[in-house]
C-alpha cells in the first residue's frame, strides 16, 4: 500500500499529511500521565536503574553549574536526575 504525496501512514491506515501532526499529538497527549507506570511495567522497573546508569556515565560535576540538554527525554527525568547528582535543585 503506497501513499500518495499528501498522504502518509499513521498505524494500519492512510491519513492526510495535514492531520498526522494532531494525531500523533494526540497520542502522546493521551499516555504523558502514565508515562513512567507504562516504562515500569514494561521494563520490570529497569528503566529506572538505565537511567541512573546514563546519570553515572555522564558525571555531572559535583560543583553545579551544569549545561546539560535532555533530547527526547520523555518527562525530562534523565535531566532532573543529572541536576540533582550535580547539587542543584529541581526546577
């Protein structure tokens, strides 16, 4: 099934281009709350120990100051996690 040039696929279907932005909006929108229960229970709570791994490798400095950027980190806890190691508050 091939898609014409302002058509895209968006699941099983063919949708307009102009609508895919909404749709995928939508999907986020409808699971930001649950976010963190779903990535437990689908990594058994592992995503958790992942993360604080990620912190580890990254070695924030100790002394503050940090500059770091958070890239499609979800709800921003891997950022939250790196500021907190480096002694700044959560904000």
């Amino acid at each position: 099934m091939t898609a014409r040039r302002d058509e895209t696929h968006f699941g099983y279907r063919t949708i307009p281009l102009a609508e895919k932005q909404g749709r995928v909006d939508d999907v986020f929108h409808s699971v930001a709350r649950r976010y963190d229960l779903m990535n437990d229970l689908m990594s058994g709570g592992l995503h958790r120990a992942w993360k604080d791994a990620l912190v580890t490798a990254v070695n924030p400095p100790k002394s503050g100051g940090t500059s770091r950027c958070s890239t499609c980190g979800g709800t921003g806890d891997v950022a939250f996690r790196v500021v907190a190691r480096a002694g700044q508050a959560r904000g």
